[in-house]
C-alpha cells in the first residue's frame, strides 16, 4: 500500500543537540524517511548545533553514518542519502553563551517556517528559549519542540512550563510524547471514533477491565545514572501511559483539533482516583549468570527505584465508574511488547452450557512489536464435535497492510516533526495536562517515599514480581501474557 504524502510548507529546523543520541537515533532518521518518501520541500533545511567541533562535511559524515544505523529505509539508494545530507548544515553554539548564535540567525535568514527542536537536558531549556529572543531568531509564528523528562515532579513542572512560557506562547510549544505519534494510538482513536461499532459499547456497562502494558526487555545500564533518579512511576506512566489511558478514556471530542482533543485528556486525568499502596506493586530487577542486576547497572546497591510498576486506577466519571484501568511497565522483563487490552464483559447468559467453552472478546491494540488491533470474537469451532466455541482474531495487522516486516509503518518522530511543521498540536501535550498528570502521580511517589517502601525483586526475564500477578488475581482477572 503506497501512503499518501501531503506536502508541508518550506521550513527551516534546528536541533539542538543534534550530536546527541536521540538526535542520532530518531529526529534525524525520521526526517530522512519524510525526505525519502518526497514530503520535505526542496528549500527546507535542517540545521544541527551543539558544542561540538563540526564542519559541514564533518556533521554531514556524522549524520550519514547515523542514518546507515538507524535509518531502515526500503528503497533508499546511497544517492538518497547523499542527497538528503547535502540539506543539512551545522553550527557549533553553546545554549548557555554567545559563541555561534549570529552565525545561526544568518542561516536562518530566510521566510521559511521556523522551529527549534530542543533535544537536550531540560536544563537548558531555558537558556535557549531566552538567546531565541536576543538573538533575534523567534516570532510569532516560531515553534519549539521539548522533549520529556518534563519535569519530576508538580513543582518543577510549572517552573519549566513557566520558564517557557515566559518567552513563547503555549501555541507555540510542542511537548512530544512519542507515544502520541504511534501509527496505532491514533489508530485507538480511529477505531474508537470512525465506527459506529465500538463507541456504544465503551463503557462500564460492557467494559470489564482494561489493561494497559509497556514491557522492556533491556535493563537501565548505559543510562543508569538518570534512570535511578526517575524510576518507572516517572519515566513511563506519568507521561506514555496516561496518555494511552487519556485517549482510551476520553469522551469523543468535538472536532478532531488541538484543544478539542486536549480538553478531553484532561478531563480524563482530572477524574483518576488517588492510588494507595494496596493498589500498585513495585519491583526491580535481580540479575542471574546472563543478566547484570538492578544494583550492578546503577552501581547502587542500597538503590529503592522501581524498575516495575503495576497498579490499578480508577476514573470517577459516568463512563467508567466500576471499570479498573491496569497499568503495568517495566524493564528486563521476558518480552518486549507494548499492547492496550480492553475487555469485555460476559455475555449475560451462556446459553450453550459450560461444556461448550466460553470467551470474552478482547480489542487488544498492539503498539510494539507489529503494530496492529486485534479483536477476538466467539465462534463455533468448525466440524461436527457439537457446539464448542473458539475464540479466533479478526486482525487488523498494518505490518500486512503496509508491507513485509512492517516496513513502512512511519516512525512516531516522522509524523510528530511533520506535525509541528504543519502547526498541528493535537498529538503534543498541553501545560494543563502534564500538570495535571504529575498532580496524579506526585502523591503516590510521596506515599511510599514517606513509607520508605522498598521494590520487591523479580527475576530477569520474568513478568515481574508475583505480587504483581495479585494485583489483578485478588479482583478475578488476570494479566494477558507478555507475547512479542
Ligand atoms: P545526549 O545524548 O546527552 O545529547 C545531548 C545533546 O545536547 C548533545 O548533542 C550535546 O552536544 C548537546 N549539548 C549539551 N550541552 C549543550 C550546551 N550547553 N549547548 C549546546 N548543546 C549542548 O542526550 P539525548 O539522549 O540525545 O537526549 C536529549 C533530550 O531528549 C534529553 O532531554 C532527553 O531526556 C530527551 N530524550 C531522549 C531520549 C533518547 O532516546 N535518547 C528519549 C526521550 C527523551 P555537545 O556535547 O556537542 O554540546
């Protein structure tokens, strides 16, 4: 299936922290597929700045040995590539000096629209948003790119948001949550909205349970240092799981537009119970002959962050009263998978007898690996064995859809970069809304820091800590089996 592409108008991007890893890794990749696929406009350029000593020669090297990594593109001739690198240029600035700047503004000289993608520490936000203004680069139209950890708790969240907001307008910032940009969680909502099937029955009423899982196979070392200060309840379910639980939750907006949509998210969020200990369980991970342990890879051994989390929310509202959402997120665990589940409840009455088996239907939204929805539905098992039910999968695979191995499903930077460009913000968070999260999450952190709650140890390659699987076996319900 070819995609369609929609052209953007002429830009002009910076990165800075174009040397980093996330540069290296996703933004400049990402903008390789959107120039490969004939979406960046034959002006637009892309301009990488950091400390670091480059040339234009020298960062272009850098770049092309950075998209042969990591930049999968069917297709792509060396030609391409050359090509795409002959867009971009470099500038060696330092965020928090004057060193650079002028020669930065004479490259952004042009009408073009104008972003600045500020892949770098959170501490430097500022300094930026700041030397934009005195030197000149930003106006009105100007929109900047931050990346998360947005803040670590309620209190550093509105100094950043204030920070910023001291030099752009919320118009103009973009907080990405790459989860947003995921070819299924949008799809989430399309299922969710564009058929008439689903939307009457998404509630308490039909709705069992739900259950939302982010599973890792990789530990924290070569980031253990800024892992162990964080933990999973802050690098993973105040931001990439309240946001797939927003949009699983939300009442149907409106219109499909930035504020329409990001009104709806925070309601959301506003209606989340508080969770006390009974309702969540920690972990981290031990370490066996092939696995090095939590400890080693922090080089901490007296460390009580949480490599796991489980817990179960509750949403006050008319829709989901009665219905629990289970979030579950950690790292070295058996499979890396990321799947929303939502189930269904029983029929109200079995009329084939319990000797004929009996299934729930299951909406299972895969967001790694092969990205796809899949809704499992009852049928008769074929042949004359008498009325015995199966479950089979109607399968929504975009990997089928879209070529072998998923090769074409567009990486969740591609279409968030493409989106700010377009000065479209309805998959990037509002200020409202990550104060809103971390207003959630603050207090469940404070409770068990206050306890001095230690995390219970699992085993590499496991599911996590046993208490975990208590969570839901105490309510009658089960974790649905961590599956690549
Ligand atoms: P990184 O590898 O440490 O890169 C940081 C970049 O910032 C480098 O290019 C560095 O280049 C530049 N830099 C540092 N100090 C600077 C200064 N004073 N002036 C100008 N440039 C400066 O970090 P990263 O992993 O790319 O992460 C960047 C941001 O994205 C962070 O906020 C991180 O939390 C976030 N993030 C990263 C990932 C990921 O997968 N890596 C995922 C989600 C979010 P020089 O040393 O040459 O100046």
């Amino acid at each position: 299936m070819v995609s369609r592409v929609i052209p953007v108008d002429d830009f002009d991007l910076v990165i800075f922290g174009a040397t980093g890893d996330l540069a290296r890794r996703k933004i400049l990749p990402s903008l390789f597929r959107r120039f490969h696929a004939g979406q960046m406009p034959d002006q637009a350029r892309v301009i990488g700045a950091a400390r670091s000593d480059h040339d234009e020669a020298s960062f272009r090297a850098f770049v092309l040995e950075a998209l042969k990594e990591f930049a999968r593109v069917k297709g792509a001739k060396a030609s391409d590539y050359k090509a795409f690198v002959a867009r971009l240029d470099y500038v060696t600035l330092d965020a928090r000096g004057s060193e650079g700047w002028e020669a930065l503004k004479a490259l952004c000289a042009r009408g073009a629209t104008r972003a600045f993608y500020f892949s770098v520490g959170p501490s430097l936000f500022e300094d930026l948003a700041k030397r934009l203004h005195k030197y000149g680069l930003a106006g009105e139209e100007t929109r900047i790119v931050v990346e998360k950890p947005f803040g670590r708790d309620l209190a550093s969240a509105k100094a950043l948001n204030a920070a910023l907001a001291r030099h752009f307008d919320e118009s103009q910032i973009y907080r990405i949550d790459h989860y947003l940009g995921k070819e299924t969680v949008q799809n989430l909502m399309a299922v969710r909205f564009g058929n008439m099937l689903f939307e009457p029955l998404w509630n308490s009423q039909y709705i069992d349970h739900i259950q939302v899982t982010v599973a890792e196979t990789v530990g924290v070392a070569g980031r253990g240092e800024y892992y162990d200060r964080s933990g999973a309840m802050r690098d993973m379910v105040q931001n990439h799981l309240m946001q797939l639980l927003c949009l699983i939750a939300m009442e149907p907006p409106a219109r499909f537009e930035p504020d329409a949509v990001r009104d709806e998210k925070l309601k959301v969020i506003r209606a989340l119970e508080p969770v006390g200990p009974k309702d969540y369980v920690r972990g981290q991970y031990g370490g066996d002959e092939d696995h090095a342990s939590y400890f080693d890879d922090v080089g901490d051994e007296d460390s009580t962050t949480e490599s796991f989390i489980a817990l179960k929310a509750h949403i006050s509202n008319w829709r989901w009263a009665g219905t629990p959402f289970y979030l579950r997120t950690g790292k070295r665990l058996k499979n890396r998978a990321s799947e929303i589940a939502v189930v269904f409840k029983d029929t109200p009455h079995n009329i084939f007898g319990d000797d004929a088996g009996r299934h729930r239907n299951i909406l299972s939204i895969r967001l790694q690996p092969n990205e796809g929805i899949e809704l499992g539905v009852t049928i008769k098992e074929p042949g004359p064995g008498g009325m015995r039910l199966i479950d089979v999968p109607l399968d929504m695979s975009f990997a089928e859809a879209l070529g072998p191995d998923g090769e074409d499903v567009p990486d969740a930077y591609e279409r968030l970069i493409m989106d700010v460009i377009r000065g479209n913000q309805t998959l990037f968070m509002r200020d409202d809304e990550v104060e809103a999260a971390w207003r959630w999450t603050d207090p469940i952190i404070a409770g068990w820091e206050e306890r001095r709650e230690a995390p219970l140890p699992y085993e590499p390659d496991s599911a996590g800590p046993d208490d975990a699987l208590m969570l839901m076996h105490r309510d009658g319900r089960r974790w649905r089996e961590i599956k690549e």
